[in-house]
C-alpha cells in the first residue's frame, strides 16, 4: 500500500507492506525510503513494514519553501506517521541520522515504541575529537562551491572514501530528485542535525539497541555509535557490512536484526 499524510507544514509519502508487528524504517541524511529497497521485502516476511520519505526528500513535500528541519521535527513526523497507521507500540530501525531520528521518538513517546534499533547513530559530539568549527566548513563550503565540494569534505573526515560502493548511473529523473536531496540535506538538515544531543536521561531503561558495522571500525559514525552505547549504559551489537550494511548484506543483516528486536 502506498499513502500520503498531512503533517503540520508538509506532506509524508510512505509504503506499508507484510504483515505482523509494525517496524518503522526511518532513512538517514539525504536518503529517502528507496535506502531499504534491498531490505523491505526480507523484512516484510516478519513485519508490517513502514517506509517513508522524510519531509523535504523526494516525494514527501513541504507545503511551501524547504524549512530548516532538525532531529527533533522529523521525530514529530514519524510519531504521527506511526499514530497513523498502528494504535500498537512499533519496533523502530532508524539508519544513520535516521537512528538519532529513532531515540528522539523514544525519548519523546516512549509509549508508541517497542524496540528502536539505530545503527550507527553519528552522536558526534560525544566524541573526544568532535570539533564543530568542521561542521560549518562543510556548510560554508556548500555554499560557496555547490554539493561535491561539501561532500568531498564530509566524506573524507567520516571515513567512507574507501568503503562507499561504486555508484551506478541514476536515470535521469532519479538524478534530479538525488540533487535536490542533496540541497535540502547540506542546507536544511546538516546544521540542525549536527547541533542535535541524544536525551539519553529520557532513554534510560528503554529497549534500545545501538547497531555497528563489522567492516566500519575507526570511521566517524561507528566511533560515534560506541561513544552513545556506553553514555547510555549499553554493548553496541555487531552487524555485517558498514556504515550502510543493510545495503550490502541484506540477508545477514536481517536475520541479525530479528535476533535484536526479539530479544528481552
């Protein structure tokens, strides 16, 4: 099934598919739903699975001119996304910033959440080398230079230069949707995210697992994640791949989130 909903300022355009409990995909930085495709129909043999795009990326619209939009709006959405489409308490998978999206929904409705699995949540600050004067370089450089000079910047520093697959050549509608992404990510999301901190109080106690990649040690988001995992009082849990390991290994990574999401 696919459906659109009405939240305050914008439009969500997500999938519903499967059948059992309700698992929440919540994409990270740029991404839109189409970062599960390789894994909602392994997934959707054991859930009702919801995939969306976030507010501002590829269908989900603003109702007028892109908003700067941080952690803590896109938390408000999946809320009412959820609210929309269960009245049951949901397990949640947030990838990357998608994972910050997920604990801040915990931390917010602690009651619509069954479990949240965020993997490689970039909680950046809590690191010993976090400078932040990098974060406005990477903006100042968008918007000086354009999208690759940005990224060229932020890829390097978060260690995924070598590990990043080859990309394969988009259409070129899917290109121009990517590009605009793009623009919405380094100039909306990308200051508010980066100014984002985990509640970890609120989350005390909570069924949270903190996912990392087997092939991503030493990069900025694992580093990241094991920093949250141990302010929150928890082992982070290995998966395969990388950063992006539910792209690379779908069955390995599904089965390995079934065993977390399953377990006391």
């Amino acid at each position: 099934m696919t459906a659109t909903l009405k939240v305050p300022g914008a439009t969500l355009h997500y999938d519903v598919r499967g059948a059992g409990p309700v698992l929440l995909c919540i994409p990270g930085g740029p991404a839109d739903s189409g970062a599960f495709d390789s894994v909602k129909d392994l997934f959707a043999e054991h859930y009702t699975v919801v995939t969306y795009d976030p507010r501002g990326l590829s269908r989900s619209t603003f109702d007028g001119e892109p908003q700067d939009t941080g952690i803590a709006e896109f938390a408000e959405d999946a809320h009412l996304l959820l609210a929309a489409v269960t009245s049951e308490p949901a397990y949640v998978f947030g990838s990357s910033a998608g994972g910050l999206v997920g604990l801040e929904l915990a931390a917010r409705y602690p009651g619509q959440v069954r479990k949240v699995f965020a993997h490689e949540p970039p909680a950046t600050y809590l690191l010993p080398d976090h400078d932040p004067a990098f974060t406005r370089e990477v903006y100042d450089t968008y918007q000086a230079a354009g999208v690759m000079a940005a990224m060229g910047r932020f890829v390097t520093n978060a260690g995924l230069q070598d590990t990043s697959p080859p990309p394969s050549e988009p259409d070129p509608e899917a290109q121009a949707a990517m590009g605009r992404n793009m623009d919405f990510f380094l100039g909306h999301m990308w200051l508010p995210t980066a100014e984002h901190t985990v509640d970890t109080e609120k989350l005390a106690g909570q069924p949270l697992v903190i996912g990392i990649g087997e092939a991503a040690e030493g990069q900025l988001a694992y580093r990241a994640a094991v920093a949250l995992a141990e302010r929150l009082g928890i082992e982070p849990v290995a998966f395969s791949g990388d950063h992006g390991g539910f792209g690379s290994h779908p069955r390995e990574f599904t089965e390995r989130l079934r065993e977390v999401l399953t377990s006391p």
